[in-house]
C-alpha cells in the first residue's frame, strides 16, 4: 500500500493520523479525497459500519454535505457512498471543466511560482 506523504505529515504513527477532510469540491478532486480516505482506514484498520459514517464527517464541503444529508441513509454503506458521490462529483461535466481549464491555461516563466505548483 502506498502511502500519500501529506496524509502522514508529522505523524509518527497510523494513531496519530487526522481524518482527510474534504472541503471545497470547486478546488479538490473527489477522487484524491477518497483515495486518502482509504487510505486513512486501511491504516486505522477501522470497523466496516463506521467507514460511512466517518466519510460523512469527513465531507464539510456545503454542496456535498447537503447532496449527502439527502442521501445518506439510502447509502447503507461506505462502498455506496464512493460509488455516488463520484458520479455527482466527477460527472463528465466536471472532468471537461478540468480538461478545458488545462489545455487553456498558460505557464508564464516569469511568474513567482514553480511549474508544478502552477499545475
């Protein structure tokens, strides 16, 4: 299993570990969420009926966490939350969006910050 450096930041053990908050869905991708969400409960080695419930806590995000206050007992379970949050999330709309914002978007050379910052 690999694990992100930034989940781990300062952390000397899985104990230690901060829940991954999702909280801007205009600035971060779903997809990175969840997959540090899983990875934050393969390292807690958490209980299966507990994953849902933290996945919720997790969500501050006002859009998602009202998509989810509507979803969230027809959901039953973690697996299902990861299965319809991605479509609303990552709908083709919002992947074009991205598309398109890269294929525009120019690097100026003589700007302060780094290529890899600016992607």
């Amino acid at each position: 299993m690999k694990v992100n450096p930034v989940l781990m930041a300062g952390c000397s053990s899985p104990n230690e570990l901060n829940l991954p908050i999702y909280s801007d869905h205009t600035t971060q991708v779903i997809g990175n969420f969840l997959n540090y969400l899983e990875v934050y409960f393969d390292l807690k080695r958490g209980s299966e009926s507990l994953k849902l419930l933290l996945a919720a806590r997790a969500v501050q995000d006002p859009f998602t966490k009202a998509w989810l206050s509507a979803e969230y007992y027809k959901l039953g379970k973690h697996e299902n939350f990861r299965k319809q949050v991605t479509q609303v999330m990552w709908n083709d709309q919002k992947q074009s969006s991205i598309r398109c914002k890269i294929f525009q978007d120019k690097y100026d050379r003589n700007g302060e910050e780094t290529l890899a910052a600016h992607y």
